[in-house]
C-alpha cells in the first residue's frame, strides 16, 4: 500500500509557498494612502487635511519649505499651508508651483512668523483651484517651488525619486476625493 498522503504534502507546500508569496507582494507594492490624509465630516461638506512630508529646497541659501493641504468639499479652493525656513526674516507676497507644463501662483496669507534657533519659520497660507492643484499632481516633471518676497524669490526644488513617491499619493488621494464629492 502506497501512502498518497506524503506525496500530496510534497505538492501542497511549493502551491502554498507561491499563494503566500504572491500575497505578500501584492501587498508590499499597493500603497497605502489612508496614512496621508485624514478626513472629518463637517456640516458644510467633508473636511481633507493631506500632509506630504517631503521637502523642498534651496541647499545653496538654506532654506526649505514643507506643507500641508486642507480641503472643504463644499469650495472650490484648496488651501495650501507651508512653513517657509530661512536665515533671514521675509515678508513673503506670493507662492508659484511650477513645471514644465503649467504653472499656479497664489497670494499668501501670513499665519505666523517664529524664529527657533538661527533658523526663522514662516507659517503662511495660499488658496489655490483645486482643480488645477490635482493637475499639477499629475505632471511627471519635477516640479519648483518660487516663494516671492520683497521684489526677490527664491526657488526650491525636490529630489526626483522624493517627488514622483508624494505626485503619486496625492494623485490618488485627488481622485478619492472627486468620487467621493
């Protein structure tokens, strides 16, 4: 008598091994936005906040920008809240988001200025057309940043590989929001 149970369990493991590896890749190359933005029920529409954590900037000046994105489902502008850093105090007049294909500028709104250590934080706003924002998104060139302050502007930028990982994410997280408007 042949016993049939030692040859299934010789089968079944490569089967099982392949089944947990594919598994195990599908989830490892999906990306998970839920970790990007939150969002909240409000009485006028839904409310996205979205923060990137990349940053953009200038090495030969010093200075970096990082920000946030807040959303109300009820408007048609997105506002755009950055953290401009710099050596020096500016009063900052607009913000240009910027590639190859388009550019968006917008007037800023100053929320607060705050000097830690040697380094000066400005905290400012711009509205921008949402729609506009999420086709900038799209764009697969790497994008600039000018801030303008005082008849100046200085220009960041941000690594290729850093830019295409936060287009990505916030073209995703665009797209959720317009299905779910």
């Amino acid at each position: 008598m042949v016993n049939n149970s030692s040859k299934r369990t010789h089968l079944l493991r490569p089967l099982l091994f392949l089944l947990i590896s594919i598994a195990f890749l599908n989830n490892a190359f999906s990306q998970n936005i839920s970790k990007y933005y939150t969002s909240s029920t409000q009485a006028n529409g839904t409310l996205y906040f979205i923060e990137p954590k990349e940053e953009f900037q200038n090495k030969q000046a010093k200075q970096g920008l990082v920000y946030d994105l807040t959303y109300l489902t009820s408007k048609d502008s997105i506002s755009l809240k950055f953290t401009f850093t710099d050596k020096e105090s500016r009063a900052i007049d607009s913000i240009r988001l910027q590639n190859d294909q388009n550019s968006i500028t917008g007037s800023t709104k100053k929320l607060f200025i705050d000097l830690k250590r040697k380094t000066w934080q400005h905290r400012y706003a711009a509205d921008f057309d949402f729609d506009n924002l999420a086709e900038f998104y799209q764009q697969a060139e790497n994008p600039k940043i000018i801030v303008y302050y005082s008849g100046k502007s200085t220009t960041l930028s941000i690594k290729t590989r850093k830019w295409k990982k936060e287009a990505q994410v916030l073209s995703k997280i665009f797209n959720l929001i317009e299905q779910n408007k």
